[in-house]
C-alpha cells in the first residue's frame, strides 16, 4: 500500500504544475530584432504562498537556471551576468530584460512560481530573434534607352521587399537565396525604358518589413530625368566628353599652354638680364687692357 501511495504522490507532483500552468500570466512569443532588448513577463494570477520564482532556459538537454529571485534578493548565474536583468522583482510578478539580443539567446523561458503547499506553477515564453540586414538600392542607366531598378534585403524570417510606387510594382519580378545561416535575401527588380520615365528627376523609394516584430526599413534614390545624358553617381565616358569633341574642353586646354609657355620665357629672359647686369663691360675692359699694353711698350723701349 505504501509505495503505491508514493508512486501516487509522485504523479500529482508531475501533473499538479501543468494544471496550474494557466494561472501564469505571459507571452507566448516574444519577437526581437537583433541586437535589441528583450523583456520577458511573467506574472502569478492568483495570490499564492511564494516560496522563490526560478527562470529557466530550456536546452536540448536540461533546463538551465538563468536567474532567481526570493524575499533575501535576485541572483543572476553567472554565465548570464551581464546579459540579463530583471526587470519586474516581485514573488506576484516577476520579469527579466535580455539585453542585446543574439541567436543563442533564442529559445524557450520557463518561470517557475515555487509556492507553499502546492509546489512549482510554471508559465513558459518563447523567445523569437529576427534578422534584418538592408534593404540595398541600385539604380543603372543602360545607353539611355532602359533603367534597371533593383532593391535586395536579407533577413530571418524572409523579409517582404516591394517598391513605394504602385506602377513600378507591377512590372517587378521576385528572386529569393536561401543561406546556409538560415537567412534568405530577397531581391525585386524592374525594367523601365526611357520612355516612360518623366521628364524630371524622380525620387524611387523601397520598402522592407517582417512579418513578425514590426520591423520596418526603407531606402530611396533619385531617377534622373530622361534628357539627362548620364546618371548621376555612374561614370560614363562619352563622346562629348573627349577633348577632340568639345571646343570648350580645348579652349581650356589651349589657354593653359599659352599661359605656362609666356610664364617660362618671362623667366628666361629676367635670367638673362640678370646675368648682363651683373657682368663688366667687356668693351670697356679691353680698351683698358689695350691702353696698359701700348704704355708698357713705350716704357720698355731703349733710349736714345
């Protein structure tokens, strides 16, 4: 009689909690972007004698104590210190940040209200991370004659990518690669032929978003007008604008010469002037000699 009572008691321990598990008060997902903060709630619906409330990390192996909390204070683990906070500190109601959130973080979070007579009442969150990486546009003219508008974002779960303006939307087509990371990125892109763009510069906007979280981005680029001969931001090398094609190209290149070539003959001949002014005559100089030599011959000769 006596280990049946046991195997009994045993049972109720098991099944007491999750028969209690609905007078836990939580989220069932809670969703957060990479790198942000992410709370965890959790609250004890009915007033009960708690002892300490235990959060746990569920893992392919065993649950994981992440933080407690009782009358004598919270106690983070230690692997956790850092990374979680609490939020709410209460034996009622009890939360707890993650603070910049990262793939590991990902997983299932049990709180654990360990009442007096009645035992541990669970309530359990999942905790959902999502990526979000772009979104990335590129715009490129083709000989003037097409435009190819392309936008790509990369993200977990796929993200939606689509244009703000409703007439480019329709004529798009969709791309999707999937990563070995579990990402996809997603690629829309649209075909305009200079015809039918307008006759000024026009502003290209796309969107990006999840479908869970709310997150929301969006980039926008200037079309420009068809007259235009480039696109602005794309180097194109054209025939007006070789030198031998445009005179106002030449007209410069020539003025520059011209003023180079008169600058250095100005300094040639200050050089040259220069150097006259600082030489002695040298007219002057061999008459002077001259006269030297005639008196040095009178002065040698014998007399008579």
């Amino acid at each position: 009689m006596a280990p049946l009572l046991h195997h009994y008691l045993f049972i109720q321990l098991i099944v007491l909690p999750k028969g209690l598990s609905h007078l836990v008060k939580t989220q069932q997902v809670v969703t957060a972007t990479l790198g942000e903060d992410a709370v965890l709630t959790c609250e004890l619906m009915t007033l009960k004698d708690v002892r300490q409330v235990t959060w746990q990390k569920e893992t392919t192996e065993a649950n994981e104590n992440v933080a407690t909390y009782s009358k004598r204070g919270h106690d983070v683990n230690l692997r956790f210190q850092g990374k979680v906070e609490f939020e709410d500190e209460g034996l009622q109601n009890c939360s707890i940040v993650i603070r910049g959130v990262s793939r590991g973080d990902e997983s299932c979070y049990k709180c654990l209200f360990n009442t007096f007579p009645d035992g541990p009442i669970s309530g359990r969150t999942c905790l959902q991370v999502n990526e979000l990486y772009g979104p990335s546009l590129l715009i490129t003219q083709t000989n003037n004659s097409h435009t190819t508008l392309s936008c790509s974002a990369t993200g977990r779960p796929v993200p939606i990518v689509t244009w703000e303006d409703t007439e480019i939307k329709e004529n798009s087509t969709m791309a999707n690669v999937t990563h070995l990371n579990g990402t996809v990125t997603v690629t829309i892109t649209s075909t305009l032929a200079a015809l039918s763009l307008p006759d000024k510069n026009t502003r290209v906007g796309c969107v990006v978003s999840l479908f869970s979280g709310g997150v929301t981005k969006n980039v926008s680029m200037v079309i420009p007008a068809r007259n235009q001969s480039s696109f602005p931001g794309v180097p194109e090398v054209t025939d007006g604008d070789r030198i031998s094609g445009n005179p106002t190209v030449i007209g410069a290149v020539l003025g520059s010469l011209c003023f180079i070539a008169v600058c250095c003959g100005a300094v040639v001949l200050w050089c040259k002037l220069r150097n006259t002014m600082r030489s002695p005559n040298p007219t002057a100089n061999d008459r002077k000699s001259g006269e030297q030599e005639e008196l040095s011959t009178l002065n040698t000769q014998p007399s008579t």
